[in-house]
C-alpha cells in the first residue's frame, strides 16, 4: 500500500480527542529518520530494542524503524511490575528503549540496566530521556535504499504473562512473522479496505501479528485507542471492520446495550417485533461502533455459551479463537464456519492434533524460532515441529477444538482423583457478578471455588448474592463427578491484581499464588463437619479472617 498509495492514511492517533492523521509516505519518512537515529547510536545488527508505551502510532513507527535499523524489538508491558521488566530488559540484553505514555514508568524508571539509552516518543512525559524523537527526526536524514532483512534474522521478542513463574522470551524470526499475516490474513479474508482498531497491548503476541504485522502486509489503516475513558467515543471514530476482543469487554458490551434500552425484558420486545427487530440490531451495532465489522473475535478465555447466544440475537456471531504466543496461528471460529461452544478450527496452513495424554499440539510455520536464552525448555516445548501448548482438548466429528483444561493445572483431591479446574470455572464465568475465578483443591477432601466480585457483583446486596451463587454452585455440583464437586466458594475481599501477585500483568490468574494465599482458609472451612457438597456454603473472605 506504501508503494501503491504512499498518501493514503495508514494510521490515526487521537490526542486529547484531536485526530492526527499519518499517511503510508509520512510514516515511512520518520521509521527511516529513527533507524538511522538507531545506527548512529553505535548499536550492532541484531541488537534489541524495547518499546514501553501504550498503544500509539509512534509505537508501531518506532517498531518498524528498528526492522529497517537491522535491529529486533523487545517490547514490554505497562502493566508489568518493576522487576518484571527488569527482568525482561536483562534477559533481552536491550541496548535502547523507546518510551511513551505508560503507568509503571516512573517505578521503572528507578532500575534501569546500566547503558540503556531511553528515547521518548511524542506526548509522553520523560524528563531522563537521553533523546528526543522530534530531535531524532531533525538531526537524522532518512536511512537510504530499500533495507532488507534475511528470513532467519530475529524479528522480535515477544514476553509471555509468567502465569507460571518468570515472563518467557518468544523470539519470532522475519520469516515467522510472515507465516504469520499469511495465515491470519488468509484466514479472515483481510484486505486493505479493512480497518483496524488498536487497544489491546501491542506487546501481546496476538495484536503484534494480527493488527501491527497485518497492516504492513495487507495496506489496510490502523486508528488506535487513546485511553480507557475514551474507548467509546474511539470505537464510534474508527469503526473496525476487524474487531478482536476478550470476553470480559463483551460482558461488558451487554451491560452497556441492556442499560441503553432498559433491561433484557424492553430488548426482548424490541426484538420480537418484526417492525423494530432490525432497526434496533442497527441502532445497537452502531452504538457500538461495530456497524461496519465483519469480524468480531472473542478469545484469551473461554467465552460462557450465553454470551454467544446473546449476540447472536442481535446479527454479531462472535467467533471464539485460539491460540498462543508461541504459536501465533492456532484454531478460529469464522463467520461463516462457527460452532459456539469451541475454540475453531485449524486456520489455514496449520495443524492441529490431540496427543495421547489429550494435550493439544499445533504444528505451523507462524511458530517461534525459539524461548531466548532457554534452550531446554525449547527443545521442552518443540518436538518434530509440533508446538506442546500445555493446554488439552479435544476434536470433534466436524474438526472443532474444544478446551478442557491445562495439563499442568489438574489435580488430585484426597480421594485420589483426578480434577480439571477449567471446565468447572467457565460454569461460573458466564455470571455477571463474578470477575476472576479459580478452583483449589489439591490435596484438599474437595474443591473450593475462590472468587473475585465485579463491579456488579460488589454493588449487588450481599444475602441476595451469596444465596444466587450457593445455588448456581449447587445446580453446577449436579453435573459433577462426586470428587470434582465444590464444597465451598470463598470471595476474596480485594481485587486480584498484579501489585498483590494474584494475576499476571495480562490478568491471567496466578493458580500456585492463589493456592497459597487461599490454603489454610480452604482447609479451615472444609474442617468444619456441616460442609457439604449438596448445600455448599457461600462465604466471605473478610468474615472468614474475622472467625
């Protein structure tokens, strides 16, 4: 499209809510300026180069500036703790930063790797900065040619949540990165009419490749999101075509649509009346800013059955995807080939099999090149081409992928066997008044259901909440194996969150963290004799601490 149409706007940046346009020739220009910016900074091919900022125009310039410097990028998340990127930062061997609007500078900042130069993006505050992008733009000409790049060099770094301990480095080489938008962009039909929305951390493998990486291989324009206040009014601007999402915010969509026309019984008539059934699908799907999508995604969790079901009553089939950083072309649900309830098909060029012990395992060219610096757990992970996820599932008749849990994160109960937490949750997930969820109960006589409230569920009168979730608990237990069902669901009194070690800087849950902090409180419970599977008990983590 650079080529094709080098004044065609390829991204849109509000600031303040003003809309600042950058055409394919002017985008081009400044990459240009900072990798010769880059090179004269003494850096060698190859080095890295971090990103820490949120989602901007300047992050995907700065991105394609280190391509064309012959460097590789190593971005981190401005939701990671100091040590995390601490970490990141050393185990990448960084040797310059660029830094932009992000929350956890000011505590990063105060331990930085020595030598690391930092470069401050526009609009952002860094009084330390030893370089300024405007200034790098004045004082460098535009790197000259057409520079190129081998397949196998290294492309980026991309950082795992740590779910499981320290962030993993996933390094993709050029040549994976093209797999990449091939089958993602073959997969859902891109193009370069189709607009792109970016909100989502472009740290994270899957907006990398399928928004940064794909707009550079189909022409198609990428606005990007200001800031969570401004969501709404961003999403009524851009009007994706290609929307991804995780299903949180779609729960969240709901709350937003039953509160705009009074509640699911007005929805219901709107509906049911063939004369305003269509305009008030219209009217939703506008208020949205999803008039014009043609995709809309649901993935990172398993998205509740009902929540299907609900869009679909207004013409938005949500199609749940599957995938992971080390393999960024997993299995998807397309419009036109869905099954709710599963996680998709294989995408074009890329298999999938089930292996003996039910982990799924996903062999395709979109794969890294290997975890930075951990040769065993490579070799761990890749076998013969196949990517070991770590997840199980299973194929259905029709090919669909179905969940049931990590390999990992089974265990065993007292009585000696075996329990998959994962199924039993995404009973509880589709509840709006439930935020995180995580089921114990290894080495325990039985589960315990620990939970966090959301925003809904913690304005909602506690005696009506706690009868509400004792009874789905009990309708939940019904569907149970004997040694499976949950005693006990234990609300916890604050929000899990990164700064106490309860979630990941993605907010994927921290099972072992949980455990530990849950234990002892779980086991005092299940010791007291009126527990019972068939009356589970609803308790409150504040009341427990009390006793």
């Amino acid at each position: 499209m650079g080529r094709k149409k080098p004044d065609a706007t390829y991204l849109r940046q509000p600031v303040n809510q003003v809309w600042r346009e950058y055409s394919w020739r002017q985008v081009g220009d400044q990459a240009r300026r900072i990798a010769a910016a880059l090179q004269a900074m003494q850096l060698s091919p190859g080095d890295r180069v971090s990103i820490l900022s949120r989602n901007c125009a300047h992050w995907l310039i700065a991105d394609i500036g280190i391509m064309m410097g012959g460097f590789s990028s190593a971005p981190v998340f401005t939701t990671m703790s100091p040590d995390d990127v601490r970490y990141c930062l050393d185990h990448s061997g960084v040797r310059a930063m660029f830094v932009g609007q992000a929350d956890n500078w000011k505590l990063v900042r105060k331990d930085l790797p020595p030598g690391v130069k930092i470069i401050s993006l526009p609009d952002a505050d860094v009084p330390d900065a030893h370089h300024n992008w405007d200034s790098l733009l004045k004082e460098h000409e535009p790197l000259a040619g057409n520079p190129d790049r081998a397949p196998d060099d290294e492309i980026t770094t991309i950082f795992t949540s740590g779910s499981t301990g320290k962030p993993k480095g996933v390094v993709y080489s050029f040549d994976g990165a093209r797999h990449i938008v091939r089958n993602i962009g073959q997969t859902f039909r891109l193009h370069e009419d189709d607009k792109f929305i970016s909100y989502l951390p472009l740290a994270h493998g899957f907006e990398r490749g399928a928004v940064g990486f794909m707009s550079l291989a189909t022409g198609s324009s990428i606005g990007f999101n200001e800031n969570q206040d401004t969501f709404g009014a961003d999403m009524l601007e851009v009007r994706p075509t290609f929307f991804q999402c995780v299903p949180r915010l779609w729960s969240k969509f709901q709350e937003s649509v039953l509160k705009s026309v009074g509640g699911q019984e007005s929805l219901n008539s709107l509906l049911l009346e063939a004369k305003s059934a269509e305009a008030t699908r219209k009217r939703i799907r506008q208020s949205l800013g999803l008039d014009r999508a043609r995709v809309l995604l649901t993935g990172s969790a398993p998205t509740p059955l009902p929540l299907h079901v609900w869009f679909e009553t207004l013409a938005m089939p949500l199609c749940e995807i599957y995938g992971q950083t080390e393999v960024l072309s997993g299995t998807c649900n397309l419009p036109w080939d869905r099954k709710p309830g599963t996680q998709g098909k294989p995408m074009v060029n890329t298999e999938v099999r089930i292996a003996e012990d039910g982990e799924i395992l996903i062999k395709a060219r979109a794969a890294m090149e290997r975890y930075l610096h951990e040769p065993e757990k490579t070799v761990e992970t890749v076998v013969d081409g196949w990517v070991h996820t770590g997840d199980k599932g299973e194929l259905d008749g029709d090919g669909f992928l179905k969940l049931t849990g990590r390999v990992k994160e089974i265990f065993k109960t007292t009585k000696g066997k075996y329990v998959a937490p994962l199924p039993i949750e995404s009973r509880f997930s589709a509840n709006p008044n439930l935020e995180q969820l995580c089921l114990i109960g290894s080495g325990l006589s039985q589960t315990v259901l620990l939970v966090q409230l959301s925003a809904q569920g913690k304005a909602a009168e506690a005696e009506g909440l706690d009868l509400e979730l004792a009874a789905l608990t009990t309708e939940t237990n019904r569907t149970l194996e004997k040694h499976a069902r949950i005693a006990a669901l234990i609300i916890s009194k604050e929000d899990w969150c990164p700064e106490n070690g309860l979630v990941t800087h993605t907010l994927k849950i921290k099972r072992a963290a949980l455990e530990g902090r849950y234990r002892a409180m779980a086991e005092a419970v299940l010791a007291d004799e009126g527990v019972s599977t068939n009356a589970p008990r609803v308790l409150r983590e504040s009341g427990l601490q009390e006793l």
